[in-house]
C-alpha cells in the first residue's frame, strides 16, 4: 500500500482550513495538534460522499457505532465487549467529562497522570473537580508510589474520586503494560476510585508494544472506557465516539442523559463505521510509516540536536521531546516557533514534568519532518 504520509504535498496540505494548518501563520511547519497529514482512507471517502449523494443526513441509529467498535476490539485486540453496554458521545472528551458526571461530584478529585493531554485540566476544571497529579516517573511510565499518594490525597477530601488514564499515553506514547494497569487499578480499588480510561489512541500502537484494553483485565469490571476512531483515521472533525462500561458499571452508564447521546453526529457515524470495518488495511499501512517517521525523527534528532532527550513513542503518533539541555528556558516551543518557524506543543501546558518539553506530532511526510528538525536545530543555535 502507497505511504498515507507522503500523498500529499506541503501546498496541498496548506489549502486545509483545519486547525492545524490556520492556527499559525502560512510560513510556519505545524506539527502540534493531533492530525494527520494524510488524505482519508478510500473506503471512508467512499462512505461519506454516498452518504451525501443518496441525502443520508439524519440523525444516528443508536448502536450502530458501538457495534462496529466491538467488532473492531475482537478483531483487533482479542477484546469482547457488549455493544449494549454502551454510550453514544459526541467525542473522547464529552465522553469522559459525562462519564466523571455519573461517578462524581463537583468539588471531588480526579488524578491524571502527569504529564497528560492538556485538555485533561481545562475540562476537569470546568467540571469543577479537583486535579489531583501523579507524575510519570522519569522513565515516561506510571510510578506505583506517586499514583498511591495522589489516590490517598484524592480520598482524603472524603467525596468520591477517580483515576482517569490515557492509554496509550498523550504526550510520551507510553503503552500501559497489563502488569501496569492491574497495579493502577487494584492501588485505585483499594482507595475507593473509580477508574476512567481514554484508549483513543489505542488502534496506533506500533510493533515493539501491545495495547491491553482496560476493561479486559480482571478485576476492572467496575471501569469505563471511551473509544474513537478519530485519532487513528484523522476523523477528529467527525465527531463521533463511544463509552463502554465493565460488567459492573453497566447499570451507571445506562443513566446517561439522552441530552449527551444527542451529539454524535450521523455522518461521523458514517466516517468512523467505514474506517472500523473497511480501514484496517489502510491502518496497518499508516503503522508501517509511523513507525518509519518515529525512527527517522531518533535518527534526525542523533544528529542534529543529539542533546535532546527523545524516547521513540511505543504508540499515538507524538513525539516528547526533552530540550531541557539545549537552554532554551521552561518552554521551548516558543523559540522553535519564534526563531524556527515550526509549531510544536508546548511542554509545560502538559502538567508536572512538561517544563523543558515539547510535543512534535510526527504524522507527517519525512521531508517535513526533516525540515523541521533542520529548523528546530538552527533556532536552538545547535
Ligand atoms: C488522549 C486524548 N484524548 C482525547 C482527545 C480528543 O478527542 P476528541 O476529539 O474525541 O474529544 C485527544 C486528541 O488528540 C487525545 O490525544
């Protein structure tokens, strides 16, 4: 299969109104916000325009993508769920901010494992729960001791509380191991919190790794996880999403409004279904050249930036980047964007241990990606 990341040439991405490529302007490399610069799998464009043509436009038939996600979850990863232990959402982020709603209060704690996907602060905050960290360790995996401290300070309010994860992890692509996310989900049993997972990321895991779904473990049925094809076939504007409950938290999820069911949208069902069942080909094809971009950003950095501490993500197609060497203070995005003229996320917007860190997004072609390494290298004086 023809590479998806190099289809398409850097003025055709230009002529995107995404925003990834209007936030910044024209003469900026912008490898921050997850998309892709691929052009959609056929047997989505195929789903979509035919959906169109025959005025397919209504509203969603509940079930329908919670079925294809659980066709896609045995095929994928050997995990059997039930599709009517689901709930429709507009996407991940609506899906885990409801989800914290069933189980928790306003004013109860929430522990996110720093540094994590900056959205995590700013909706926790806006449902007005309380951020408790548990910073990585340095190796970019959960620390055991710093998650039973931030769990036993979440507890100690005496409200309710939850672990909420990212598995794959934003931003290092750390992949939980199954001996990792049972021990995160017995410390969080044994303080009384509820576990929430993001697997968004979870179908872009790449060969030196396995994803484990959280739910397929014993001893999670009490969890609720929120899946989307939106990372994995850049979908994200075709909003669509879905939260499955364990065996035990079935009845709760049951009671989500029908007001938060109302915001998938039909044609988003319609792209995510497509990629599900028809795209795997076409992921599998994506997989390869990630995973060739993942080895020639190490290779780029060895070279030109050899100070920058680069760990090659085990999935999610982000790259973290440590430049605490190169002196460019506690957020070095601003230097690559000011004097480099390439868009990275700034570390410190990541949470605890983001200072001195950049997130590069590297779904992009390799002359891109060249060129932005180049860029970075000369705006770091290196
Ligand atoms: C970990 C994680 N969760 C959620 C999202 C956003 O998902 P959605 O657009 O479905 O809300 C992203 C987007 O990059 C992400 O990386």
């Amino acid at each position: 299969m023809a590479n998806p990341l190099t289809a398409l040439t850097l003025e055709q991405l230009r002529t995107r109104t995404s925003a990834k490529w209007r936030h910044f302007p024209a003469d900026v490399l912008p490898l921050w916000v997850a998309e892709m610069d691929v052009p959609l799998a056929e047997p989505i464009v195929r789903a979509v325009c035919d959906a169109i043509v025959r005025g397919d436009t209504g509203y969603p038939t509940d079930g329908t993508y919670a079925e294809a996600m659980a066709a896609f979850a045995a095929k994928r990863w050997d995990w059997q769920f039930d599709p009517a232990a689901c709930a429709s959402v507009a996407d991940v982020m609506r899906g885990i901010v409801e989800v914290l709603g069933l189980i928790t209060s306003a004013g109860d704690a929430v522990v996110i494992n720093s540094p994590v996907y900056t959205p995590f602060y700013r909706f926790l905050e806006y449902i007005d729960r309380r951020v408790i960290e548990a910073p990585l360790g340095a190796d970019h995996r959960i620390d055991p001791h710093a998650l039973e401290r931030a769990l036993a300070a979440a507890a100690a309010g005496g409200g309710r509380s939850a672990l909420l994860l990212c598995s794959p992890h934003n931003p290092t692509g750390t992949v939980h191991t199954r001996e990792e996310l049972l021990t995160a989900g017995a410390l969080a049993a044994s303080h009384g919190a509820r576990v929430v997972v993001d697997e968004i990321h979870a179908p872009i895991v790449y060969s030196d790794a396995v994803h484990v779904p959280y739910l397929s473990l014993p001893g999670n049925e009490g969890a609720f996880v929120l899946l989307s094809a939106s990372k994995a076939w850049n979908l994200a504007g075709m909003k669509a999403a879905v939260a499955v409950a364990g065996e035990l938290a079935a009845a709760e999820l049951a009671q989500m409004p029908d007001v938060v069911r109302h915001g998938q949208t039909h044609i988003g069902v319609i792209a995510h279904v497509a990629a599900l069942r028809d795209g795997e080909a076409w992921l599998d094809g994506l997989l390869v050249a990630l995973e060739a971009n993942r080895r020639l950003l190490g290779e780029l950095l060895a070279a030109q930036l050899p100070h920058v501490g680069y760990h090659a993500p085990q999935g999610t197609y982000l790259a973290w980047l440590d430049c605490r060497a190169l002196g460019l203070g506690e957020d070095p995005s601003v230097a690559f964007l000011e004097r480099g003229r390439v868009a990275v996320n700034s570390g410190p917007s990541f949470g605890t241990g983001g200072a001195g860190h950049v997130r590069l997004n590297l779904a992009t072609s390799p002359a891109i990606l060249s060129e932005a390494v180049a860029r970075m290298a000369a705006a770091a004086g290196a």
